[in-house]
C-alpha cells in the first residue's frame, strides 16, 4: 500500500508535468500565430511598396513625358531634375474629400525621389564603336582617369575586355574567357577595374545599353564630365562653361562654343549636346521600419518613355528626411 505522502508527491509531480506541457503546447501555438502574422504582414508590406513604387515610376515618366512635348534642351531647371523630399504619402493620396482615412496605412508610409539626368555622365559603351575600341571615347576617358588620378593601365585593360563583351560573334560566346557585359558602374571589376577605381569613377560614369554612342549634355554634366567630354579643354573653361549654363541653360553647341572661345564646327555631335534620352528615376519608400529603394534606367523616344532596366531592394532604415544617395 502506498503511502498518503508518497501519493500525495506523485500527484504533485503529475500537475507540475501537466502544467509544464500545456505551457509549452502554449508558446509553440503563440509562436506560429506570431510568425504567420509577421509573415503575412511583411508581404503585404512587399505588395504595398512595390505597388506604390510602380506608381512612383509611371508618374516619372509621366513627368519625362510631358517634358519632351515642349522639346528643346534638357537642363536643371526643369520640372524633372527637382526631387521629391520625403513626405507623407496620404499627401498624394488623398481620401475621401482629401482626409485621409485614420488608421490608412498610408499615414505611415513616406515617399521620396527622383530623376537624374544618365547623360550627365560619361558612358562607358561609348569605349567601343562597331566592334572596336573607340579612339574618341579612349581619349575622353584618359582625360577623366588622368584627372582623377587612375592608373592608365587599367583604362586600356577596360577597353579591351569592354571590347571582348561586346562581341556577339559566336565564337567568341563560346569562350570560356569572354567576360560578362555589365549593367551598372559597380559591376565594371568584371572588366578589370579594382573596386577602388570603380569607388573613384561612380560619380562621373554611367553603363548604357545604347547601340551608338550617348553624348554628354552639356546642361546637366558636372565640370569634370565635361573637361573630359571636349577636346583641348582645361578645367577653368568648363568650370566657366558650368557658371554660365546654370544662368541661362545652352540653347544650342553654338552656345557652348561661344564660352569655351572655340568654333562651333570643333563641338562633335557625337561626344557632346543639350538634350538627354537616358535618365534614371530613384523611389525610396518608408513603410513603417522597412524602406525599399527602387531604380529604374529610362530611355525617352519622342514622347514615349520605356523602362530598360528595374531594380529593387530593402536597404536598411535610414533617419527621417535622410535624402537618397549619389549614384
């Protein structure tokens, strides 16, 4: 016979045992309820924001749009090249008799961005002309590695693999060695360069998809993109040339010529111009802790304005008003 003590600690035991499993059954049961409900609010954020940024891309080239109506040069002082600081969403999206709606998700979200001229830049595919490493385009990125300071050497190994890339001949795609043609600035270490070159350059090149070569705009083209576009110019002449387009925006070469002091038949159409058809939209949206970053490269045909390239990621979540970083 067991005794009332002995009985009395077995029960015991038993509750202890009793509670312990419940309590676990518990929090594995709180557990997934918790994950389904993080799961299914992070996509739902994901649809959110890539909804909200396809909108944020379709009113750029809306803007691009209606911008080439009016033709003529391309400058700074359009409506295009002003950006968008962040501000609240329900700003644009207005409800019902323009309040938005309390506890609309769009009160936590934050919208910024905007549009960056690519032909203010030097294009890298402007190294090579039908097949074969462009004298011209060799010549104005010398002046930009002389200026900042790069090793000529890796110039040449550029042009040669840029060269190589390029190539569709079927021979050379069977190569083993043939390197990749690259999208964007960052992936230029496939054609040699070292990443600390490519940090140097980013500021001053771009990497286009474009059959023949993209001149420079001379309205939106910072000093140094300039200096290395033109032929014999120093560094004063486009720091000048610079001064006086932010004053009045060149109409036509003719005026570029004029302040450089040159003739206006020495300004190549193909190295240099007023007008852009490559530019880049830049959308960030916050959404409560995440921001998602959106890029999209778009080219402008008369007046139709086609995405060629989209790219989108999560970045980590910047300080409020925080404005996007240089390309």
């Amino acid at each position: 016979m067991i005794a009332p003590r002995t009985q009395r600690g077995a029960a015991l035991l038993m509750a202890m045992l009793t509670v312990t499993l419940v309590a676990t059954i518990a929090s594995a049961a709180m557990w997934q309820q918790w994950r389904s409900v993080e799961v299914e609010q992070a996509e739902r954020a994901r649809v959110q924001s890539a909804w909200i940024l396809t909108g944020a891309l379709d009113w750029a080239r809306l803007i691009l749009r209606e911008d080439a109506k009016g033709g003529g040069p391309d400058f700074l002082s359009e409506p295009w090249a002003v950006p968008l600081e962040e501000a609240r969403l329900s700003t644009f999206l207005a409800a019902e008799k323009g309040v938005a709606t309390v506890g609309d998700d769009s009160l936590d979200a934050f919208l910024s961005g905007q549009i960056v001229d690519l032909q203010s830049l030097l294009n890298v595919g402007n190294l090579v002309d039908r097949g074969k490493v462009s004298d011209a385009g060799l010549r104005s990125f010398g002046r930009l590695f002389a200026l900042l300071g790069l090793p000529p050497a890796q110039l040449a190994t550029l042009a040669e693999n840029l060269r190589f890339a390029s190539d569709a001949s079927t021979a050379n795609r069977s190569s083993p060695m043939a390197p990749l043609m690259p999208q964007q600035v960052d992936q230029l270490v496939w054609l040699g360069l070292s990443p600390e070159t490519v940090a140097v350059l980013r500021p001053y090149v771009t990497v286009l998809a474009a059959t023949t070569a993209t001149p420079v705009n001379l309205n939106t083209a910072s000093a140094e993109v300039i200096y290395a576009a033109i032929d014999g110019t120093s560094m004063a002449d486009a720091r000048r040339l610079v001064t006086e387009r932010d004053r009045a925006p060149l109409r036509n070469l003719g005026d570029a010529a004029r302040i450089l002091g040159r003739e206006a038949s020495t300004m190549s159409n193909d190295q240099v111009g007023i007008a852009s058809s490559f530019f880049e939209s830049r959308g960030r949206l916050r959404l409560g802790t995440m921001v998602v970053e959106e890029r999209s490269v778009l080219q402008r045909v008369g007046l139709n304005v086609t995405a060629i390239r989209r790219e989108r990621g999560v970045i980590e979540s910047p300080p409020p008003g925080t404005a996007l970083p240089a390309r």
